[in-house]
C-alpha cells in the first residue's frame, strides 16, 4: 500500500491478492473467506485520498461507520453475503476507475 494516501493501485493490488476475478465474490460461500479483505478494504476507504475521494460517498460513509461501531453498520456487514455484495461492488468500481488499465499495462511490461 502507498505510505500516505491510497490509490487504485493499492486497491487493485489488494484484490489481485485474493485472485483474478473477483467480480462474482458476491456469490461466494458465507464464510469468513473475505474478512480479511474487507477489514483492508475498510482501512484503505477511511483515508482521505484523492482516489477515495472520486468514489461513491456511500463506501467511504459504510467504512467511517463500520470502523466507529456503528451498531446498524456493524450487524449488517456481520453478515458475510453483505460484506461480499460491497466488495464485489467497490472491485468493479475500481476496475472502472484505473484498476483494468493498470493491470494490462503490467501485461504489457
């Protein structure tokens, strides 16, 4: 991850760890497979970054809450089919945003 503010680079290289396609995590097992991912996730969308700030607020507003226990917050996304329905949301953005650019120049090199 980049030393002060995240970038799609820091996401994208956050869920290429978790393999190529992500984009259907929202149909994978309710388990606790992701909860690492989300809690990475949830700690890159607190800081303030110009790449976080051209996301959706609704991302950066969950992981505020979520990080300061809201109550709501927390038991929805106890929920392993919520916590995979955002991530799989918020990869497809990234992806949009720089995230599959990124990758097929890394192809390319």
């Amino acid at each position: 991850m980049s030393a002060q503010l995240p970038d799609v680079g820091d996401y994208d290289r956050l869920f290429a760890s978790y393999g190529e396609d992500l984009g259907s995590i929202y149909r994978a097992p309710d388990d606790d497979r992701y909860a690492l991912l989300f809690g990475q996730v949830i700690r890159l969308l607190i800081r303030p970054s110009p790449f976080n700030r051209s996301l959706p607020e609704p991302f950066r507003a969950v992981a505020r809450r979520y990080r300061d226990g809201d109550p709501a917050t927390v038991a929805q996304l106890g929920n392993p089919a919520n916590r995979h329905f955002m991530l799989c949301d918020l990869h497809d953005l990234v992806m949009l945003k720089g995230g599959l650019r990124r990758r097929r120049g890394e192809r390319m090199s």
